[in-house]
C-alpha cells in the first residue's frame, strides 16, 4: 500500500491509503484527546476502518510527543536550567522514570540560599538523569540497530543456546551421578516429590514490607519505561487482527510493538504445555521460576539434603536468552504466533522476553484482563502512570471489569480443599514453620464456617449431603463475614497465603507424574476429588478445570477485601452441597477502573456499538471519580451511502396482530404464528441470507417446535434452508460453514430456494463477532426486546445499588430501570451491527415489537441507524418498502 500522508488541522497522519471523511475526524478528535489528557468514547461503526484510525491517530500523537520531548531534552541538556514557570514544557521533559519535578514547594520562612541550593541541586539532578536516560536510549537504538543488520548476532546467540545445552546436559548427569552415590548414605528422607511441599515460612507484605514477587524478573538494572499507548481488546484473535493492522500500516516498520499474552499461548516448554490447563501452566512454571530463585539461596548455605538440588528449573528462563530475545522483539512487529516461534529459535521464553521488553516498548498489545486487574497488570511489570491507554470492543467493558473481580466457589470445592488441606496438616504439621501451621489452620476454619453458612458439614460427601433450607441469599460482604464468624480473620494476610502456596497446599489431581503425596491424597477421598459440579454435555468440549480447589478459594478471598458497599455475597443452597455456591457479585465496577483514568495521561474506551453510553459515563467514569468535563464523547456515521440500509420498526403483522414480545405474550400462540408469517413474507423479497435473533435459546426452541407443529417451518422452507444456531461452541463453524456454502450454492443454482435462513440468539455465538458481510446477511431480524431476567437476584441487587448511588436527572427514569433498558439495547445493537460490513454492502434491519417506536428506545439505537429508521404501523407499508428495496439493491449496477 503506499503511503498517503493526510494533513488535518496542521497535524501529519500517515495512513496507507485515502482514508475517508470519517477517519480523518476521528484520528484529529483521538490526537486531541490524547494531547489534552482527556477520557474520549469513540464510537465507530464496524466497516469503518476503526482499527487503522486508532492505529495512524495515536501514532501520530505518539510521534509527535516523543519529537517534543527530545527536542525539550536537548535544550536542558544544553543550557543546564529548568524553566520551573511554565507547567506544560516542565512536563514534556519527564519520563516515566523520572518524575520529580523541581520547584516543589517550600517549608514557609525557608532563607532564600536554601531554596535557591535546593533548587539547583535539584535542577543538576534532573539534568543528570536526563542525560542518563539519553545515554540508555542510545545503546537500545544501537543494539536494535545492530539486530537489523548484523546477522552474525543470530549466529552468536545460537553458539550461546549450544555452549548452555551442553553445560546443562554435563550438570544433569553429575547431578545424577552424585543422587546416585549419596542415595545409600542419607537419612530417611520424604518420599520422591514431597519436599517441595514442606513451605517455607511466610511472610505478608506489612511483616517485611512491599517485597517484590517470584513472578517478577529480579535480575539486571531497572530499565526506563518509556511514554507508550496500552492497547487492550477482549480476545487473541482481535489482537492478531490488530497487530496485522499495525504490519500493514505506515508505521508498521518504525514501531517497536509487544505483544503479550497468556502463559498457555506463550510457553515453549513441551513438558509444561502438555499440561493442557491454563492454572496448571501457571502453576508449574511458577514452581520452576521459584527453583531458580531459590537455587542460589540454597548454594549459599550449606545443603541438608540433596534431593532438594534436583528440583527443575525451566531451561528457557535464561538471563542472557532473555535479553536477546527481548531486542529481536522489538525489531519489527509481531503476533504472538510470530513471537513463539522467535521464542523458540532462540530457545528463551517468549512469556518473559515480551513482558522484559515492555519498558522500551512504544506500543503493547495485551488482553483486557491482563491490563484491567491490579494484580495482573502489577505481576506482568505493565506501569500506567502518564501512559495512554486504548480499550477496543469495549461495549462489555462493564461486564468484563465486573466479571474479572467477582468470584464463585462450589460447595464441592469447598470440601474438597478442606479436605486437601487436612491431610496436608496432619501430614506435615510437624514440620511446618508456626506461623505457617496458624495461617493453614485458619483457612481450615474458615472453609468449615462456609460450608457451615450453606447448610452443610465437611466431614460428609457433599454429594450426599441434603440441604433442609434452598434458595438464594443476598448479603452485604460484612453481614456475611459476621454470620459466617469470620469477621476477626484477617484476610488480607490469609489471602496472601493462599495466592502464595496454594498450588502446594491443594495439588491437582490432573498433574501428570504426581509426587507420592498427591496419590495419597488422591486415594483418601476419590468421590470427592472426582466430581464435577457441573456435566459436561455430549459432544460439548472439554474445559480444563482449575488446577487446584484453592484457587477459588483465593479468588473469593480477594474479593471479600472489597470494601462492603461495592459487593454482594450470594448464598445459593441448592438440592446438595457439592451444588451449592457462595458467589460474589461486584456491584461497582469503577473501583477497579478508578486506578487506570487516575494513572493514565489518557484514556479512550473504543467500539463499533457503544450507545447508550450513558452507562459508562455514570455507572464507570462519574464513579471512578473523573470530572464530567474530561470526557469527550466522539460518534461518527457509516461509509455506507444512506441508501443501502433500510432499518424498520414493525409494530404488527400480517393479521394485524400487535407485536410486542412480553414474557406474558410473547409465548401465545397468535404471536408465534404471526412471527412465522413475517418471516415467510420476508423470505419471499430479500435474497441470500437472512439472519434471525430470539432473546433466548428456550424461546427459540419454543417457537421452532411450534412452527414445526404447525407447518409455517415447512412453508419456510420452501423459500429459505433453516438453520438453528448450535448451543455448543463447538458446532458453531460447521453451522456456519453449511449456512455460508448454501447461500454460496443458491445464488449460482437458482431454482426456489433463494438462500438460507438463520436462527440465532442475543448474546448467543452468532450475536458477536461473527461476519454476515454481503449475502450473508442481507437482512437481520430482531423479535421482541431482549430484556434480561427481572426476578434475578443478581440484576435486583444492581438495580437497588444504582438507584442508592447515582443521581435521577430531571425526567428520567430511575437508574435500576435504566440499567434494564441499557442492557436491552446493548445486546440489541451488537446484533443488528452484524450486517453492513464494509462501504459497499447493503442490508435490511427489521426490528419486531412495537416498544421499539418509543423516543427513549429509539434513542438508543447507534446514530447511523437511529437516523434512518422508518416506523411502520401496519405490515402492508413495511412489506412494500422492503421489496422495494431489495429488488433495487439486487439489480446489478
């Protein structure tokens, strides 16, 4: 592609070729949010090339801030002074690294020589970081430089990966050789595998300070974080996607770019990823970085046992592999498929190299949960403070930040552990360090009180165990804490504990090779250990479960230190115990978002649907503290001609039968037939495939079969092939496959059958993601209003929580109601937003329910459709103007 520079109010955005209208305002609304430091909600239809405009927009920013920033270095550096009165050049002239400003403020009556010798002392300071942090940079640009164009450093690195691989073989074998020498001469000794089990003594962050974590890369000097942008989206696929996106545009070449991941689509090492689940990954290389780490420990004192030298260590988790890798990283851009194979030519691991490279980095590419949680972010070495944050698909950003922080633990796992834990206890009690055997002791206490609060005993099956009282139970966090007789238990400590031995503690029993002791305690409670709380259905499959029952425990532990009015405890006692649940639901999700936007120089929250956006607005901005006037709010119309798209409101059929999809109506029989009589009509004048949404699975089971039962299915398909959407996720791309080859087979064979039509439900597979571009979609269907559950507890609770906390504006409907609308719309939009793919396509979009015509409902609707939407009262006009319309769609131009 070449490289058409656009100019837009004085500012250069290179793109790859002539952007349209629309782009160009949405890069110079992105640059201007970016420079002021403002929170911008950017609203760009799908088909509009998003992805490029955020890619050329915040480049261009970045480009420019850095060229500014250099060029402030260079004259401090040149005239050896700091002009303290001007705020905003001050600024420009710190990194991440070096944020102590002069002219801090003074104690009242200080004598001016002090003041003027702290000033200055404080001007040489900055003066000689700047030039430290010059000098740095300097030998970065080289070494990358020189990783380019030098091939030999290929070459001398392979050397190093050999020199290793055989020091490590001759190591092995004199390992191997002195075990089996000493073998007769040492004392009885635990049986093979169980004396990593014995804990080293713990200590919580009060007891020895904020100590950094096994998981963080200790070794060589800290090195500068650079100004960056953190680009977040929901899956590793829109990630690639993106990251290609960045390959193909004008800076693809320039940027140094990293993209993280999961340890589970990252490690290199064959014996940890045969593991197969995600926390069973975690977990073993957890152990193998803790070997390493204390390996050196261990040679510095004098060894008691022998056995202890045998423990692995991840031959990829090298320090000198680590940092080539980390400079080839951010030599060209790179998918994480791209990464893993760098990864393995260089033989280090490319979970560690990445996250290594993340200081110099320009641009990284990660996963929402990995930049959303605290703790992940603070494990992963990702620094938000002055940084640019972008959050793409984030329509579900409140849901995602809800889901990361809320926690579920069965009343199976619940026994489970204390059972574990137990064994462990009177295993090794002797030998533990006290505090140590208190803190074990405490967990054991407080998995007795949970099971207790359910109904249940840990000393029964949870299986067999019948609860007398079942329904749900809300409680704030201390009515819990209080009722479960836990509220003197410090759980920050004891959550500590568990996130720091848990793997230990409760090992699993999927782990391949298990130690002597897991078989143990594999072998004492196997009904216990071998349940699954929920089946896995025919055909449906299999999810790895989490490797040990107490990491739900620590999941619910940490949730528990929220703060009692931002979460609920939801007691749910089912038939038996092992079905039983303690959840926590979070009620405030912009406690945890309140950290980025006060961090962040910038953020922008991005997607192709995100009205209403009254909700991030109230329920995350105004709640994580953000004044009203940081938020800037950017919404632009479709490349599409206003022509190609006719979205309608039908408020009643055929017969006259008015449409609203109540749960009391919506299940008649009159409203059933009249919906298949729709259908029939429509399938008659619109081409190729037409796409239907129901709220629910159970609806559109309940519809089909009566379709079925009274011939409309029949007469369906006579025009269109049906296809039902699959309720497993792994028939989805067959169904699909089948939907896209019928449709394909139809438009070249003629005949009767036009093409396919498909039955789908909101928030189903089919209603996110997925591509009915052209005739694949040329016309969506939405029947009814998809309003989620009312009688949910979980909702009830959200809605009381919204109305006791966010303001009623004059005219407006109480913020619980407006929640319930909101959700309604988002699913509604993110449906309908599956057709119109590009500037060519056309579409039709038919919404079924008259409650679509209200002004509030309708307003909601994203712009580009909300501005052309036609109400139709009766069915005779609606069937008209889609005929019209598709019969001069259809005509070849």
């Amino acid at each position: 592609m070449a490289n058409k520079t656009q100019e837009v109010g004085g500012i250069h955005f290179p793109f790859p070729f002539t952007p349209y209208s629309i782009q160009k305002d949405f890069m110079a609304e992105l640059y201007q949010v970016l420079e002021a430091g403002k929170i911008g909600i950017f609203e760009s239809p799908t088909g509009t090339g998003k992805s490029l405009s955020l890619i050329c927009g915040a480049l261009s920013w970045l480009r420019d801030f850095e060229q500014k920033k250099h060029q402030e270095e260079a004259r401090l550096l040149e005239t050896g002074t700091v002009p303290l009165s001007d705020g905003q050049e001050q600024s420009l002239s710190l990194s991440s690294s070096c944020k102590e400003t002069p002219g801090t403020l003074r104690p009242v009556g200080e004598p001016d020589w002090v003041t003027q010798f702290v000033q200055k002392k404080e001007e040489r300071d900055l003066v000689d970081r700047l030039k430290e942090e010059q000098v740095r940079r300097k030998k970065r640009e080289e070494r990358l430089q020189q990783i380019r164009h030098n091939a030999q450093l290929k070459y001398a690195a392979k050397r190093m990966r050999q020199e290793e691989e055989e020091m490590e073989r001759v190591l092995r074998l004199s390992r191997e050789a002195l075990a089996a020498g000493a073998a007769a001469e040492l004392p009885e000794q635990p049986a093979c595998g169980e004396e990593d089990l014995v804990l080293a003594e713990y200590e919580s962050d009060e007891e020895k300070g904020a100590a950094g974590r096994v998981d963080q890369d200790e070794d060589g000097p800290e090195e500068e974080h650079v100004t960056k942008i953190y680009y977040c989206s929901r899956t590793h696929s829109q990630l690639a996607q993106f990251v290609h996106e960045v390959q193909r545009s004008p800076f693809g070449k320039d940027t140094r770019l990293v993209s993280l991941g999961s340890r589970q689509n990252l490690c290199i090492n064959e014996d940890v990823k045969t593991l197969g689940s995600a926390q069973l990954i975690n977990d073993r290389c957890m152990e193998m970085q803790r070997s390493k780490h204390e390996k050196s420990k261990a040679e510095e004192e004098k060894p008691k046992r022998r056995k202890q030298e045998r423990r692995a260590t991840c031959p990829f988790y090298g320090y000198e592999q680590l940092q080539l890798l980390r400079d080839q990283v951010l030599v060209g851009v790179k998918d994480i498929e791209q990464l893993v194979a760098l990864g393995k030519e260089a033989r280090a691991c490319p979970y560690y190299g990445s996250r290594s490279a993340i200081p110099a980095a320009q641009l990284v590419v990660l996963p929402y949960q990995m930049l959303l949680h605290a703790a992940t972010r603070q494990a992963a070495g990702i620094r938000l403070q002055g940084q640019v944050v972008l959050i793409d698909e984030a329509h579900n950003l409140i849901d995602t930040l809800t889901g990361i922080h809320s926690a579920e633990v069965s009343g199976s796992q619940l026994c489970q552990a204390h059972s574990q834990l137990l064994q462990y206890m009177e295993r090794y009690g002797k030998r533990l360090k006290a505090k140590n055997l208190m803190y074990i002791k405490q967990i054991l206490y407080l998995l007795e009180k949970f099971v207790t609060v359910l109904g249940g005993n840990t000393k029964q099956n949870p299986n067999t165990q019948s609860l007398s009282q079942t329904g749900t139970e809300l409680k704030t966090i201390n009515d819990f804490l209080f009722e479960s007789q836990i509220d003197n238990i410090n759980l920050f400590k004891l959550f500590g504990f568990t996130e720091r031995y848990g793997t230990v503690l409760a090992p699993s029993r999927e782990q391949p090779k298990l130690a002597g002791f897991q078989h143990f305690l594999q072998s004492l409670q196997p009904t216990v250990t071998q349940t699954s709380v929920t089946p896995v259905e025919e055909g449906e499959a299999r999810v790895p479960r989490l490797a040990s029952p107490l990491m739900h425990i620590e999941s619910f532990l940490a949730a528990l230190t929220t703060a009692n009015q931002d979460g609920r405890v939801i007691l749910s006692r089912q038939g038996s115990l092992s079905q039983s649940s303690l959840k926590f639901l979070l009620l405030n999700p912009a406690v945890h978002f309140a950290q980025v936007v006060k961090e962040c120089r910038a953020v922008v929250i991005a997607g192709g649907t995100m009205q209403p956006v009254s909700d991030f607005r109230e329920q995350l901005l105004a709640c994580a503290g953000v004044e009203a006037e940081r938020v800037v709010e950017f919404s632009c119309g479709h490349v599409i001609p206003p022509d190609n798209i006719l979205p309608l409101v039908i408020c009643s059929g055929p017969s006259s039968q008015q449409l609203e999809f109540t749960y009391q109506k919506r299940e008649l029989p009159q409203m059933m037939d009249e919906t298949g009589r729709i259908l029939c009509n429509l399938c008659t004048v619109v081409p190729g495939g037409v796409v239907c949404f129901f709220p629910s699975y159970e609806y559109q089971r309940q519809v089909y079969a009566h379709w079925d039962k009274s011939g409309l299915l029949a007469r369906l398909a006579v025009k269109k092939k049906i296809f039902q959407e699959p309720k497993r996720a792994n028939q989805v791309e067959q169904v699909l496959m089948e939907y896209s080859r019928c449709i394909k087979y139809c438009g070249q064979a003629g005949g009767t059958v036009t093409g396919a039509l498909l039955l789908s439900v909101v928030g189903g597979k089919m209603s996110e993601g997925i591509n009915f571009s052209d005739n694949l979609g040329r016309c969506v269907v939405m029947v009814g209003m998809p309003y989620p559950n009312i009688k949910s507890p979980e909702l009830q609770e959200k809605m009381a929580y919204l109305d006791q906390t966010l303001p009623r504006g004059p005219g407006q409907p109480p913020p619980g109601k407006a929640l319930v609308e909101n959700l309604c719309m988002k699913a509604v939009n993110q449906s309908i937003g599956r057709a119109i793919r590009h500037q060519k396509d056309f579409a039709s979009i038919v919404l079924l329910d008259q409650r679509y015509a209200r002004p509030p409902i309708l307003g909601k609707l994203p712009a580009w459709i909300r501005d052309r939407v036609e109400v139709k009262a009766t069915f005779g006009p609606a069937f008209a103007a889609m005929r019209k319309f598709h019969r001069e769609k259809s005509v070849p131009s």
